[in-house]
C-alpha cells in the first residue's frame, strides 16, 4: 500500500507563475515531511521540510504547507522559474517511532515551466 | 566540503553473482541509509546505519545487506542477483537525528 502519495504525474506551468505540488499520505505515525527535486542522473537534492508541530513553513520563494486533520502536504513554488523543471519529491518519516530516517517516498511529479 | 560519494557509479552484473557498492558519507555525517529507484516501485529505503550498527530495515530480502566502518564509509551488498534487482541505488548521509538527508549521485546496477 502506498503510504505517501503524489497523485499527479506531472504539471506544467508558466515562468513566473505559482506551481503548486501536492502530496497526500496515510499513516497517521508520520511526523516529519520533506519536499526533495531529482534531476536526470543525479540524486534527490533536499528543498525543504516540514514538522507537525507546524503547518506552514518558507525558504525563499519555496513554501510547503501541511494539513494534519486531512493528511495532505503541498508545495508552492512563486515565482517559478524554467531551472525549476525537475522530478519533486514528497518524503515522510516518524520521529516519534524512532525511525526518523526512514524515508517513505511519493511517487514523484514532473514539474515543466515553460518560458 | 564534499557531498555524498558512491562507487562505481554504474555497473552491470549477471543473474546469479553478487555486487557491492560504496558510499562515502558528507564529512561528520555518522548516519548513512541506502535507497533503491525503480520505475515500478519508485524510491524505496533498504536500511539505515548510525555508528556501525542497523537502525532501521526496509521491507527488501535478506539478500540485500550492508555494512557500516568506523569512518562511517557504508557498503551494501547484494547476493545472488536477480533481474529485478536492476536499479539505480541510492545513498544518503545525514548529521542529525532530525533533518534532511544529503543524497549521492547513486549506482546504476543493471542485472543481465
């Protein structure tokens, strides 16, 4: 069963227009999320994470949102830019159960911004 | 300061041999977890390691296995190969308990 989901394959947006990432997960356990980008040949490169203490948190022009009682993550990225066409990445962990670590990946979403 | 670093960064192997791969962690990293990239099953943890010993296990055979020295350098080896194991396998490094994890370039292992 897939605990993390990324039900959209792929998205495409305008230079300098908002893309939005979305994310949905299952297992209440999960505590700790982080939004990754891939490109081809290269490893996942970190963007930002997210505790559930929290339900917002901003790195420049990324911002990712979290929403506990419907079990639902988002990352918007303003302004987006044509560097920014890549695979992203939802990821989840547990702290509480110790397994902080442990990454659950979603299945990922190509983002392409178009100029 | 050096990222993460894996060897070989490719690899073909034939069904039935065995293969190790190398990671070396982010200097000061003590923890290392591998991962493993499929188009069918996306990206999947196999197992963490913090000061030499497992911390965590993903749900993968026991022909997967790993290992970690006291530099905090980490090898996983997989036995007897199989053709479904053919991936791109993945390493990470991280310095806290909490925290992002700093991923390698990864080893493409094709299994003939």
């Amino acid at each position: 069963d897939q605990q993390v989901k990324q039900n959209s394959p792929s998205l495409s947006v305008q230079e300098g227009r908002i893309s939005i990432l979305n994310c949905d997960y299952t297992n209440s356990m999960f505590d700790y999320f982080l939004w990754y980008k891939k490109y081809p040949a290269e490893g996942p490169t970190f963007l930002i994470s997210i505790s559930s203490i929290k339900d917002k948190n901003e790195d420049g022009r990324f911002t990712v949102f979290l929403n506990k009682s419907a079990k639902h993550l988002s990352l918007h990225i303003v302004p987006s830019q044509p560097g920014d066409s890549a695979v992203y990445f939802c990821a989840a962990s547990s702290i509480s159960s110790g397994s902080a670590r442990q990454l659950t990946f979603g299945s990922g979403t190509q983002l392409t911004v178009l100029p | 300061k050096a990222g993460v670093t894996q060897t070989p960064r490719y690899l073909i192997k034939t069904r039935g041999q065995q293969v190790t791969l190398s990671c070396s962690p982010i200097s000061g990293h003590r923890s290392v977890s591998w991962y493993q990239q499929t188009p069918g099953q996306g990206l999947q943890f196999l197992f963490e390691y913090f000061s030499e010993t497992q911390r965590n296990k993903g749900n993968f055979p026991g022909r997967f296995s790993g290992r970690q020295f006291s530099n905090s350098r980490s090898e996983m080896n997989v036995s007897t190969l199989e053709l479904g194991d053919s991936a791109l396998y993945l390493c990470a490094s991280s310095l806290a308990e909490v925290g992002e994890q700093y991923f390698g370039p990864g080893t493409r292992l094709t299994v003939t």
